[in-house]
C-alpha cells in the first residue's frame, strides 16, 4: 500500500555550508516543523528583509502548511530578490507556484510556473518534480470532462459509471472518511481529488501510475472499482492530521494506517492477522521492533501485521499519544511518548504474534 513519494524531493542546498539561512532554521525545515521556520523567520526578516533564501524557505513552508495565498506572496518576493543570481532559489520557487496554483485550483497558472522551472532548467530536481507536478496535472485534466460525484471533503472523478453503483461507492468512503477523521482529526486545506478506474490498465497504460495508492502532498487518490473503501483515505487524513504533513514517516506505520483503516471487516482482518502470525512463529521472528526497523526480512506478513499494531496501539493509547505517534512514526519518539509503557505494550503485542 506504499505510495511513491516522489513528490518530496529534499533541497539540499539548503543545508549546505553557504546557505544564507541560520542552521536552527534549516533543521527546522528539514524536520517538517513549517510553523516554527515561519515563526523564526518572521524574526529573521526584521533585521534581514532582501534576504532571498529565507523569504524562499518561508514561501515553501507556507505551502506545506496549505497556506497558499501566503506562500503565493513569499515566491513571488523570493524571485525577486534573488533576480536569478543563485539559480536554485529562482528555480525552485517557480515549482512551488505551480503546486500552489494547483492546490488553489488554478490548472492553467500551475502549467505556466512549472513550465517556466522546467526551461529554466536550474536544478535537477526542481525539474525533475516540477515534471511530476505536469503529471499530476495531466492526470486532473484526463478526468476533467468524465463523471464525478462532489462532496464535503472530496471530489470523485469516475473513469466510466456504467454498470458500476457510483452512489453506493461513495457512500461507503465517505462513511470511511467520517469513521477515521473521528479517530484521526483533521481539516484539509482543499478537497481530495477521488481517480477511480474501472480499467487499472489504463492508469499504468497513460500515466505509469498505480491504482490503490495515495498522493497526500497533492490530495489524490489513485483508486479504482474494486479497492477497499479506506485505505487511501486513511493515509491522506493521517498525513494532514497536524496541518502539516508528519515530522517522521515509517513505511511500519504507514502500512499500518492503511490496513488499520482499510475498511475491511473485522473477521478478514483476523484472518489475515493469524495467517501472518503463523507464518512468523515458523521464522526467527523475535518481535514487532524487527518489523518496524527491518522491512525486507517480512513483506508478505507486513501489512496485515502492522495493521494489528496500529489497531492495537490504538487501543492502548489516549488521542494525545496516538496522534503524537502519528506525527513521527520512529520508534524513538515512541518510547518517548509511551514512556515506561512502551516495552510492556510491545511484549503484549508480541504475545499476540508468537
């Protein structure tokens, strides 16, 4: 259920040794704290106004907080002040315009921008993602003309409706929708766009894009017919749970999330749980740390696994802990939030499994 997060390309000259932006800043950002760069940074420009790289860094987080006017504002005054002497600044802030303008709606401004990254060609990467972000886009533009469904929190955009019950479809996610944002709060800042296929073919066939995965950084959904009702769901509100995307992501929680949530009934679930438990008990499995660390060693028993762990962390932890696991999925910060729990709450669980 692993979403390619090719979207979330680091800027690592950001942290290089020449960078015009206090290190306390530059970690900030790095680490997923958006609000304390702006905070820092509000400080930081009262006595450093013309400072290009800072007014950048302040623009991107401003976008991945879903706060895209603001964002809107700091590129424009980044490009300016840096007028292309460093290359990278200018480059990079044309591909977040076009994200923003995206994310606002505006299909036509977002082309333009990322365009003008692309034959601008100042990074790799900033054209490199600024191609993804066109892919994105082409993708939105396919399903522009086909039926959809809108709703609350999200847009559903139907390949073909015939034979298939589109009412009932999106009962049943927007059931799903309401379940986890009970257990996992959260306010988007734009719909979710909702790509159902009848043909999985066809999303590989024009856009060498999975079915059954989630864009949370660009709020889609690649779905289909037959998928489960929860699962991309789950992993988009979990994402934007804080209001900003997570400090720390582990593919362990990630999975978890997804089956956790995935909508399945409880009996296919324990199926599937015991089945994988069966498996592990006849390897040299020793507990659910080795899982959560060392990913290759158990792919087959992965999902049902973690889903197990997520449901039962769940279950033994107040919203505050939850959410706080949620926010950075390592076990470190675990320990941290469970404190003198957390080592009985992993020898129960692994009494589950052997």
């Amino acid at each position: 259920m692993k979403c390619p997060i090719f979207l979330l390309v680091p800027l690592l000259l950001l942290y290089s040794s020449c960078s015009q932006v206090p290190r306390q800043v530059n970690d900030a950002y790095r680490d997923n704290k958006y609000r304390e760069v702006i905070d820092e940074g509000n400080e930081l420009l009262k006595k450093e106004p013309t400072n290009a790289e800072l007014v950048h860094l302040m623009g991107r987080s401003y976008a991945m907080l879903g706060k895209y006017d603001s964002s809107l504002r700091f590129l424009d005054r980044a490009i300016s002040l840096d007028n292309h002497h460093m290359g990278w600044i200018t480059g990079w802030s044309y591909e977040y315009l076009g994200y923003d303008y995206y994310c606002k709606g505006e299909l036509e401004k977002a082309e333009q921008n990322l365009q003008i990254c692309i034959d601008m060609h100042k990074t790799n990467n900033s054209v490199r993602t600024a191609q993804h972000m066109m892919q994105i886009i082409t993708l939105s533009r396919y399903f522009e003309k086909r039926p959809k469904i809108e709703t609350e929190n999200i847009i559903y955009h139907f390949e073909d409706t015939v034979g298939i019950n589109a009412q009932e479809y999106v009962k049943t996610r927007e059931a799903a929708y309401q379940y986890i944002n009970n257990k996992l709060p959260t306010t988007l800042p734009r719909k979710i766009d909702f790509y159902v296929w009848t043909d999985t073919n066809e999303s590989y066939r024009l856009f060498s894009l999975p079915t059954r995965f989630s864009l949370p950084f660009v709020f889609v959904c690649n779905s289909s017919v037959k998928s489960n009702p929860g699962s991309e769901i789950a992993l988009m509100l979990s994402y934007w749970c804080y209001g900003q995307p997570p400090e720390k992501q582990t593919r362990f929680i990630d999975e978890g999330i997804a089956a956790c949530f995935d909508g399945n009934n409880t009996k296919e679930k324990d199926s599937l749980f015991h089945e994988a438990c069966g498996t592990l008990k006849n390897s040299n499995f020793h507990t659910v740390l080795d899982m959560w660390q060392y990913l290759g060693k158990y792919p087959s028993e992965l999902y049902p696994v973690a889903g197990g762990f997520v449901q039962f962390m769940l279950d033994h932890s107040s919203q505050q802990q939850f959410e706080e696991l949620i926010k950075n999925q390592t076990i470190d910060n675990a320990k941290s939030v469970y404190g003198a729990k957390f080592d009985p709450l992993i020898g129960e669980f692994n009494k589950m499994i052997l």
